[in-house]
C-alpha cells in the first residue's frame, strides 16, 4: 500500500472502524503487512487497533490463508525471517480467539514460546483474552499464569491477573490479593482505550469480578 493508503488506513483504526478497514483492504493487496507493520509500539493506540484488526482480517479468509498469515507470524517469532516480531504473540492470540474452532490447536505452540523474555507479555495477553472467550482452551495453563503473578515485570504481573480473572478462577486470589497495593504502572489497552493503569488497580477489579473483593 502507497503512503495515503497506509495514512487511511490508520485513521480507520484510530477511529475504531474495523468494517471500513476490512472494505479498504478488499480494494488494495498488502493489508496484512501493513498491520504488521504498524505493532511495534505499544504505548499507542493504534498498535493495539492493529493487533485486532489482524485476527478480524484472518476471520474472513479462508482457512489455508489464515494459516499462512499464522505461519508467518510464527516465523517471525523464530527470527527466520529478519522481521520484527514484537506483536506477533497477541496477533496470533487474536486469530485464535477470532476462530477458536479452527486454531486453538495453535496455543500450546504460542505457548512454548513463554520463556522468551520478549513474548512472555503477548502470550499472557493473548491467553487472558482467550480465556473470555474461551476458558477451557486456557485452564491448562492456569499454573503457568500463577508463576507470573510473582514476576518482577509490571506487565507480566498486571496480565498474569487479567488471565485469573478471566477464567473466573479464586484458587490463587490469596496471591491476587497481595498484588492489590502494587503501584507499579503500565499502559493498558481495555479493547476500546489505551490508559495508564496500576497493577494494584488491576489486581483489585480481578478480585472484585471473582467476588473476592474488600468490603
């Protein structure tokens, strides 16, 4: 896509329209390459935009497609391919919680990747997201989630809890509970906005949803 594409492209994100972005992309070639390419920062909203909207492109391809764009993030992950994969975790997740029948076969390769440092974010990320949709594709890894509520990066926490509270499971709310102080910040992306939030923040709306909450 030329530069005025790329530039409508992304005030379509930024405006939250995922209908008039996957018409555009049915015009022009390319649109998945664009997307990739604009996931690299998280502390802008359109990053975050840019991840859906790579597992809604995927939802209207044809299976083998959807499988070739998955294959594709995947060799990014395994840096065969020179680009940067910083996102592809959370694109991968978003293809899976798009069509969960056709590739949650794929979670325990996105999962394997976990020791990463790099990944480890986008691979809680996208298993809290899936976890909403689907918890039983996630509980396996419910021990996996625990282990990373004791990380010492903000983010690692703040998604360990999100994947807790999406599964609606207090078996580690005493844990939970001890990350309700937590004043580290990091950006948050709720599927609508990009804030600025703590982990003790998150900490304390997962107990309340698991009805663990102070009185």
């Amino acid at each position: 896509m030329d530069s005025a594409n790329r530039q409508k492209v992304v005030e379509y994100l930024l405006a939250g329209d995922f209908k008039g972005l996957l018409a555009e992309g049915e015009k022009s070639r390319g649109l998945l390459r664009l997307l990739i390419s604009l996931t690299y920062d998280k502390g802008q909203l359109v990053c975050w935009r840019a991840i859906e909207a790579v597992g809604l492109l995927a939802a209207g391809m044809r299976q083998g497609p959807a499988l070739d764009a998955v294959d594709r993030l995947f060799t990014m992950m395994r840096d065969e391919s020179g680009g940067n994969p910083w996102s592809a975790p959370e694109m991968i997740g978003e293809i899976i919680r798009q069509n969960p029948e056709a590739f949650s076969h794929l979670v325990p390769v996105l999962v394997s990747f976990h020791e990463e440092r790099m990944f480890a974010p986008g691979i809680l990320r996208a298993l809290a997201l899936l976890a909403a949709a689907r918890p039983e594709i996630v509980m396996p890894y419910r021990e996996l989630a625990f282990l990373y509520l004791h990380s010492e990066e903000p983010v690692l926490r703040a998604n360990a809890l999100l994947i807790m509270k999406n599964l609606r499971d207090d078996t580690y709310a005493p844990s939970m509970a001890v990350l309700a102080g937590d004043d580290s910040v990091i950006d948050y992306y709720d599927g609508r906005s990009l804030s600025k939030k703590t982990v003790g923040q998150i900490a304390r709306e997962a107990l309340e949803a698991l009805g663990q909450g102070r009185d």
